[in-house]
C-alpha cells in the first residue's frame, strides 16, 4: 500500500502562497494534521494545567511517545525518518515528508462537502475492491475533478 499525489484541476490563479505552483500542488501530497488537541478554556484553571502537563508529557515522555507512535500509530513530527511504524501508510507519509515538499493543511480549504463526498464515493466503490485497474484510477480522478469543481462553483469562488 502506497500514497499517490492528489491531481486537482489547480490553476496558478487558485494559488495564494509565492512558492508554490500548479506542478507542486500536483505533484505532492498533503500531510497535515487532521485533529487536534485542545484544552477547554470553560475547564478550571487547575484543569487546564493538568491538561497542558498531561499533553507536555505524552510528547517529551519516552512512555507518551511509544503510545502516541506504537499504540495509537501517530506519525511524529520530529521523527520522520523512522518509518518502523507496522501502517503502511504512515511510513510512506513520513517517507514523503522526509523526501521533500509536501502540501500542508490543503483539505481545510475544499469547497463544500468536498471530503465527505470523495470519501464517501472512494468507499462505496474502491475500498472494497482487492485490486484497481486503471480505469479505476481514471474514474476515480474525473470523479474527484469534478467534484472541486463542482463545488468551487456552487460556492461562488
């Protein structure tokens, strides 16, 4: 198993960072943080400094590190180089991030539903499939295409 660039119709136009251009954005793959975690500013203050030291532990601790990387299989930011973890995926991630460029937190910008529908689609009709062809892979990119589009469009951008 294997990560593959995410090939959008992006135009220099779409682009609002100096460094980056079409080539990249579809070249590359996203590597972001999908969550993350927070301290309820409504909790006590004596709460909130057990959270901060709570999270302050989990990554400086060497026992809060093996649960984050081996138990709850985070990639770590500060250790891309050891792609050891048993997913698959989370070894090409950081072989990636390691590599070279990779585009952060793209998906937060996705017009509409965007995601939901994509996942929802890559469910229904791939995951399930023990080998794609390539038209699969084709139908999965127009599909993807046009659903930006789609959506860029109804959002008025």
């Amino acid at each position: 198993m294997d990560l593959i660039p995410v090939k959008w119709p992006v135009q220099n136009s779409d682009i609002k960072i100096k460094e980056r251009d079409p080539k990249l954005f579809n070249t590359t793959i996203p590597a972001f943080v999908p969550n993350y975690f927070i301290i309820n500013k409504q909790a006590s203050k004596k709460q909130q400094e057990i959270a901060a030291d709570f999270l302050a532990w989990l990554y400086t601790s060497d026992r809060g590190k093996k649960f984050l990387k081996e138990e709850a299989g985070f990639i770590m930011y500060n250790d891309l180089k050891d792609t050891t973890s048993p997913n698959k995926l989370n070894n090409a991630v950081a072989a990636y991030v390691a590599a070279g460029p990779t585009l952060g937190n793209p998906f937060d910008g996705t017009p509409g539903s965007f995601n939901d529908t994509i996942g929802d689609f890559l469910k229904k009709n791939y995951m399930t499939k023990e080998k794609w062809t390539e038209k699969d892979y084709d139908d999965y990119d127009d599909k993807s295409v046009k659903t930006w589009v789609d959506f860029k469009e109804q959002s008025g951008q």
